[in-house]
C-alpha cells in the first residue's frame, strides 16, 4: 500500500473526480460511512457520542460520520451530537452541503469562551469523542479554539476515534511530533497513508485505512514508500496443491554456528522449516554438531571441518560447494562468529556461489570495511542476495555510527541496496524492506519484547524459508518473512508478554500469523497497531 504526502492526497481526490468522475461527494459520504461503520462495530456500548467538526472537509466527513450514526442509533434511544467549532456561515462546498443533511442541530462554539460554558459542558458528556477537526491540509501549529477543543479531548478519558489523522498533527512528518496533538485511540484515514500514519506514533490502537472510491490508477507517490499489508503476499501464504511433495517446497541450506553458539543457527533451521521450506540442511561446525542436531529432528544436519576455536575452518569451502548444489538458498551467519578465518570463508562463499543467498549477523560483520564484495550482482553473477542487518551491522557496513544509522534509516538502506544491487532488510522499529531500485516498504508488526537474543536467527530462517517456497517472487516472499515475523511476535506477546518473550517463542506464533494474515489480506479495512 502506497504511503503518499498530503499534498499527493489533494491530487489523488482531485484526480478521482476529474478523471475518473467520483463525485467529491461521493468520497465523503464514503469517508464519513466508513468512520460510522467504525464506532457502530467497535464501541457498541456507546451511549452518547460526541462529534467535534471544523469547518473544512474533515469537519464534513464528521457531519457524514453523524448522519450515519443518527439513522442507525437513534431507534437505539442513543444520542448523537455534533459540536461545531466555526459559525457555520463559514462552511463552503462539501462540508456546507453535509452540514445542511445533520438530522438535528449541532451545537455551534464560536469561541473558547463558549466552549466552556454550562450548556456546552453538559454536551460534551459521553461515552465516545470522534475529533473531526482537522485533517491532512493542516500544517501545525494550532492554536486558539481548535487548541481548546483538543485539550478537552486531551484531558478527557473518553475514548477518541481520529477521523483521517488526529488533529493538530502534521501528516508528512516521519518522525515522533510535538506540539498540541489530539490523542486518538484509533484511527481511521482514507485511500492511502501519509507518512505520519505509520512512523510518527499518533495512536497506541489501530490505524486503520479504507477505499473511498479511488481508484487504483489514481494512487500516485513520488516517496517510493509502502506499508506492508497482508495483501502484498496473499498468494504466497494460499492453500497448497493437493498433490503436493517436499520437493515443491524447496531446500534451504543454512551455514553457521560455532562452539558456544549453536542455538542461533538451529533457530534458522527451524524458522526456514516453520515457514514452510520442504527440507532444511544445517551445516555448522563439527563442535556445534550435536546441540543443532538435539533441537528438531525435523532438521537435517552437516558438520564441517572446525578451527581450534570451534568455529567453521575456511577447509570447509569445498564442503560447502558440494552441500549448495541442488539448494534452492543459502543463509549464512547466524552464530558463525568473527573468527577471522571463518570470516574469509564467509566472504569467498559470499562472492563465489551463485545461489539465492540471506546474509546475516556475523556474515555480514565480515565484510566490514570490504563491502565492495558485497554485490548482488556483478559481471559474473545475478543471484538475488538479501541482507538482514541490524542498526549495529548496518552501521559496520556504512562506516559510520549507529546514531547516524538511526537518523536516516531510509536514506542509509535505500543507499546501501542501490549500491550493492541487493534487498536491505534493516531490522528494528519500523523494519525497512528496500529493493535495489530504491523502492521501499515499511512494516508495522512487531513489539519491543522481540528485543530478545535470537529473533533475528528466526528471520534469517524465515527469510530463507519464503524464498525457497517461491523463488520467482523474491520481493514478495522478504516481504511475507518479515510481516510475519512481527505478527508472530505480537501473537506471542499477547499470550506472554513483552517482559517474558524469547526468540523461540516465535515459532509458537507463526501458525497463528499464518492465519491472520490470510483473513486480514481478505478484510475490507487495511489495519495496524492495537
């Protein structure tokens, strides 16, 4: 799902209409019912309900909104009241002409004077507050009435339902925001994000996106951003043939691990096989053996020649060519350590086997300060090569610090694919997916009780595990890995918590992920967070 500025959002209405003969009523009586379908499905309870409206059209998608919950309440002996904060002379267009369809008379505050009086105080009791009073056009800061009005909001705690992006915010921020911002306990905006949607923290419930009306065509984003969603990789997660076998499914041949550090690449293993690989192979050092192979009996094992440390000897290599022939992938890196030998037989598999490869953890640590041998592809190979770094590791690779990782991460992956013609997979809040052409896509699953040893293993697997099932849809399948890498993770942390979540918890969750997202890439509203 693309994510488009505020300005990208004006054109798109625009176009809607003048190109593809939407009424602009349309779309706000489509806007203003999806809110309404919102409240009706989710706050049932609600016995009064309190509509705050500006005078542009966010203000009209509430006097929509009121509408529609007036025709369905008000058998229900429930009350609907719309609060609005202009005199209504200054309406124009479509919200002038949905404010002349409100059922009953709003309640009309021309100044912070009245907002406090008697009359509408006793207004403002309910069981639910909709802030309809600014939306995207709005560049902070506010001020005066509207100011007041949020405040109540603010200091209320009554549920809010932000109809487009909560008031006082400003859309095409990337970043956390300050300043007078209405809190929202949910969220529900039209078409397409804008950036603050999805990086900027305006709610602790669901964002929530909904049709209106626009076509497809009509959607254009100079940003080359995206929102995950479950529909991105919907036929990759379908119902399998009847007739299927193991081989089908692939073969993902995992290098790594050393003495001390066997869990890392059994994880993998098992995360490859969990998201659905048809066989997994875990090559590690000789040492390591016996730990990989007490883990699952589901994963078939290798052991390789080892250095006094216990970690893999660069003699493997030829091992390991013999092991990838007939392998659909390869993930390397997980536990392998930064033995300097091991690291160069790190890097020579890296840069000479021409299979579809996930490069991770101490696998991407050995080419710290030689990226230059880092390439998806060169005049001797074009292999899909995908990289999974954390803020640390990415740091590594770029030479600089990982607070200057942080401040940019779009700009540093983005920069990082273009040049080394591979998927950058940085991990972290807001796990960032980038092509080599720069394309991005953001992903909204996941918890802070992932911060845990080993998650990054499971993605590694996973990864690996989605790219051997469909090796013609590579993008798709990093994609899928990622997404339901964080799903299974909240899955988890809703049975036990972020304090107690561990890595192998994970793959408890994934048949649970595996089967929200199924049923999410099919719903009519694309939701996150909550």
């Amino acid at each position: 799902m693309k994510i488009v500025t505020a300005a990208e959002m004006r054109a798109i209405d625009r176009a809607t209409s003048e190109r593809f003969g939407v009424p602009s009523l349309t779309l706000m009586e489509n806007a203003g019912a999806a809110v309404a379908e919102y409240v009706l499905t989710h706050y049932t309870s609600a016995q009064r309900i309190v509509i705050f409206c500006g005078k542009g059209n966010n203000g009209g998608d509430g006097f929509v909104a009121a509408r529609r919950l007036h025709e369905c309440l008000q058998a229900k002996e429930k009350r609907v009241q719309v609060i609005l904060l202009v005199d209504s002379a200054e309406l124009h267009g479509d919200a002038a002409i949905m404010f002349g369809k409100l059922p009953e008379a709003a309640i009309t505050v021309r100044s912070s004077e009245e907002l406090k009086s008697d009359r509408v105080r006793t207004a403002l009791q309910a069981d639910l507050y909709v802030d309809a009073i600014l939306g995207t056009g709005f560049k902070p800061p506010v001020s005066g009435l509207y100011a007041d009005a949020i405040a109540i909001m603010n200091t209320s705690q009554i549920p809010v339902i932000a109809v487009d992006i909560p008031s006082g915010a400003d859309s095409d921020a990337t970043g956390l925001q300050k300043g007078t911002i209405a809190r929202a306990d949910a969220i529900i905006t039209f078409t397409a994000p804008r950036p603050a949607h999805v990086f900027s923290a305006l709610t602790p419930g669901p964002t929530c996106v909904v049709g209106i009306g626009s076509p497809e065509e009509a959607i254009i984003s100079s940003l080359r951003l995206n929102v995950i969603t479950a529909r991105n990789f919907a036929p990759l997660i379908g119902p399998r043939a009847a007739e299927s076998n193991k081989g089908n499914y692939g073969h993902v041949l995992v290098v790594g691990g050393a003495l001390g550090k066997a869990g890392s690449v059994a994880m993998a293993g098992m995360a490859a096989l969990r998201s659905g690989a048809g066989l997994v192979t875990v090559a590690t050092a000789k040492s390591a053996l016996a730990t990989v192979a007490g883990f699952h009996p589901e994963v078939m094992t290798e052991a390789l020649a080892e250095t006094d440390a216990g970690t893999i000897s660069a003699s493997a290599q030829d091992r390991i060519d013999e092991l990838a022939n007939g392998k659909t992938i390869l993930a390397i890196g997980p536990g392998i350590s930064r033995d300097a030998q091991t690291s160069a037989l790190v890097r020579a598999l890296v840069t000479k086997l021409k299979l579809s490869m996930v490069v991770d953890a101490d696998g991407l640590n050995a080419f710290e300060g030689r990226t230059g041998e880092l390439n998806g592809k060169d005049k001797d190979k074009d292999r899909p090569l995908v990289i999974t770094p954390h803020p640390g590791e990415m740091a590594r690779l770029v030479g600089c610090s990982i607070a200057d990782v942080q401040k940019d991460r779009l700009g540093v992956a983005r920069g990082f694919a273009r040049e080394h013609q591979l998927i950058v997979v940085l991990k972290g809040h807001r796990t960032l997916v980038v092509r080599p052409d720069g394309e991005a896509w953001v992903n909204t699953t996941g918890n802070p009780g992932m911060s845990t040893g080993g998650t990054g293993d499971i993605l590694t697997g996973m990864v690996a595990g989605m790219i051997a099932q469909h090796p013609k849809d590579i993008l798709p399948a990093v994609i899928a890995a990622v997404h339901l890498h964080g799903l299974a993770g909240d899955v988890m942390c809703e049975r036990v918590g972020e304090h107690s979540l561990v890595a192998t918890d994970l793959l408890q969750g994934l048949p649970e992920a595996f089967r929200r997202s199924s049923k999410a890439a099919h719903e009519k509203l694309v939701c996150w967070g909550g």
